[in-house]
C-alpha cells in the first residue's frame, strides 16, 4: 500500500477542536472526518480499524451461536409507544413525518423491533433458544456530543437479543454471552472491568457492564490500592481493607436479563410443550463500537500518536526509506511481505525523514519497518517495535519470520 497513493492527509498541527488524545489523533491521524460536533466520517484508515474490531466480534457472536441480521434504522414511532419508552427517551429520539403522515424515529435503540420480528415469526417452543444480532448505526439527539466518538449523535453498536422459554434458558445465554465480551474486548487489545450494573431504561432485573479505565470516561468505580480490585461504591476494600481511589471509566459494553419486559407488553409469546401461551424470556446484549476506537487509544498511546493492538492496526506495518534506497528495492520488500499476508503501509512519498517518521508514529501501525542508507551493502531492515520502542536489525527472512512468530503464522 503506497502513501502517496492512498487517501491519507495527516495534519502537522493539533486540531483544535480536538477534546481528548482519541479525538486529537483519530482527526490529526486521517481516520476519521468531523462533519459537525457529534458527527463524523470513518475515512479509510478509520474504516480499515473498524472493520477489524467488527470481525472479531462477528467471529465471536457466531462462535456463540448468534446469528446476525440487519434491521433498519427507520422505526414507526407507535412501536415505541407500545412500552412507553418514547416517553423515556423522547429528549433524544429524532422524530418526524413522513409524505404519508407516519409518526417515525431514527432508532436509538432496537429492543422494540426486534421484539416485533420475533412476535411475528417465532410461535412454538421448538422454535427456541435462539440469539439474533446486528452492527449497526444508532442516532441519540445528544444534548451534549463530547470527546469524538465518545458520546455523539450517530454511533454504532452491536446488539444482540437472546429469546427463551424459561429462566434457565436465559441464564444459559446470558452465560454466552459474558463469555463471548470477554473473549471480544481481549482480542481488541483492551483490560477491562466487568460490574454489576443497573438496568436503567432498559429494564430487566439484572445487568452488567464492562468498563475501561480513562481519564475521559463518564462512569466512576474504585480501585483498591492494594489489591487494585475494583468496586462500585465504598472507602476501604472489603477483602484486603485497603484504601479505595475514584478511576473514571469508559463503558465498552452492556447486557440485561430483560424478562418478559418487552414480550408482555408487544406480545411475543410461543406455545409450550402443553400447549400454554407464555411470553418470551429476553435478553439483551450491546457493545459499543464505535466507542472501542477511542477506548483503544486512549489506554495506547504516546505523545507521538497512536499505538494500536496487532489485532487492530491499520496494517502490520509501516516502512520508511531513507536516502540511497530505490522505489523498487523497497517494492521488493513489500511485495515479499504481502504476499506472505502482512499489509505494510510504504510511505513513498518525497518527504523529509522526519515528516516520514512522524506519520508512521501518528498512525500507529505495530511495526515501524526502516531501509537505511546502507540497506544496499548489509541487505538490514531496522524493525522498531511501535508498543516497547525496541529495536532489532533484521534480513529480509529474519523480518519474515519474526513478523510470523509475532501473528502466530
């Protein structure tokens, strides 16, 4: 992949409607475009990221047993009316008329709709357990858009809904599902805190989060000093009697045990094994995605730019050539790489060195790949390492093999 021919345009300066490091590099960095404050386009580099994040959460849903789906994004408002929750949410639900005078909104959530789906599809017992998720775009008329994509008027998210015929199902799901978050927030690279929470507008009579630890987070737990457990509220840890500090926190994640909530109330019910009609038992399952960028970064990085998981990166790698190295001797390089299955980022472009050094550190790529002047007599690739700063001197096969070892190929 060549710089100059890719759609990237970093800024030299901070941008100054940046509120936080995450805004500050995902703006300075070309990932993302801000349209208006709480708005904003996923540019290529910021897209390839994203992408990455919804694999490896697809990957995990559909190891779970999920399944995924689409809804749309326009909902008639009398759904909502249904349970009473465009009461709840009314001071952020965007609402309109159409031409044939129908009452909708942009869903900022999708419990009704799916509840819906299933009413009209799902009638018998032998018809469940069963998980239906989606990735999808959400819209909250925010009062108050801060930090990036923190908290704006249009993000995504993963939602999931599991449906069962009793409480034991439910428990068996809802037991999934901590598993798959787990196993989805790691492989994004991120430590994270997992709470019992309340259920809010949601509903349900249980509930957990989970939580990043960052200067800009919205939520508050605390930390014990001496065994750095974490808890929701208290002065002394009640394990070990240490003392407790406030962390703020990002949440990353939620999910409820909703009940009968929505399916008592839309009427999605299914005959049992005696012929008795019983509501659904539902829970409900949502991770922020677009909301895990800005988490990655704000707990990885430096005052040079960003520093992404392996799992995440734009590409592998980012090469830098200094004078004396051609185009092709460089080509060669990267040809080699790629076709091995490494994306390297090759900045080819006619720039000064340190403009050249300074974007591979703001983009973050994991592996900052240098061709010295005297690349042509020692045939060394200087490799630095974009998390620990290491530095190692490698040959072309020796890079192939540390750059497999490192992805576990």
């Amino acid at each position: 992949m060549l710089f100059s021919k890719s759609f990237i345009y970093t800024l030299r300066e901070d941008p100054k409607v940046a509120e936080c490091t995450s805004h500050k590099y995902l703006l300075k960095g070309c990932f993302l475009y801000m349209v208006s404050s709480g708005i904003y386009s996923y540019l290529p580099l910021g897209l390839g990221v994203l992408d990455k994040i919804n694999n490896i959460i697809r990957k995990h849903m559909n190891n779970s047993g999920a399944q995924e789906l689409l809804m749309s994004a326009l909902q008639p408002l009398d759904l909502w009316q249904k349970t009473g929750r465009d009461k709840d949410l009314k001071e952020v639900m965007f609402k309109f008329k159409d031409r044939k005078n129908r009452m909708l909104c942009l869903g900022p959530t999708h419990e009704e709709l799916i509840t819906e789906i299933v009413r009209k599809h799902i009638f018998s017992y032998k018809q469940l357990p069963l998980i239906l998720y989606q990735i999808q775009t959400k819209y909250r008329d925010e009062p108050r858009s801060r930090f990036g994509l923190m908290r704006s008027c249009e993000f995504i998210m993963k939602d999931a809904y599991s449906f069962d015929i009793d409480e034991k199902g439910l428990e068996c799901n809802y037991a999934k599902m901590l598993s798959a978050y787990n196993a989805i927030f790691k492989e994004c690279g991120l430590e994270f805190v997992m709470t019992q929470a309340e259920s809010g507008f949601m509903g349900g009579d249980v509930s957990h989060e989970f939580m990043v630890p960052a200067q800009i987070g919205e939520d508050v737990l605390f930390r014990c000093k001496r065994c750095n457990k974490f808890f929701k509220k208290g002065s002394k840890c009640v394990e070990c009697k240490g003392n407790l500090t406030e962390q703020k926190m990002i949440e990353i994640g939620h999910i409820f045990k909703l009940g009968t909530k929505y399916s008592d109330t839309q009427g999605a019910c299914f005959l049992d094994k005696q012929g008795k009609r019983k509501p659904v038992i539902m829970g409900c399952y949502g991770i922020g995605v677009s909301r895990i960028l800005p988490s990655i970064i704000e707990v990885n990085h430096d005052d040079k730019g960003i520093i992404w998981p392996k799992s995440v990166s734009p590409q592998q790698g980012s090469l830098v050539t200094l004078g004396g190295v051609s185009f092709d001797e460089a080509m060669q390089l990267v040809d080699t790489l790629e076709k091995r299955g490494f994306s390297i980022l090759f900045d080819d472009r006619d720039e000064a060195a340190g403009v050249k050094f300074n974007d591979a550190y703001l983009v973050g790529n994991p592996y900052i790949l240098i061709m010295g002047k005297n690349y042509s007599k020692s045939n060394k690739i200087d490799v630095e390492v974009r998390k620990t700063g290491e530095k190692l001197s490698l040959g072309k096969e020796e890079l192939i093999k540390f750059l497999e070892k490192e992805y576990d190929r």
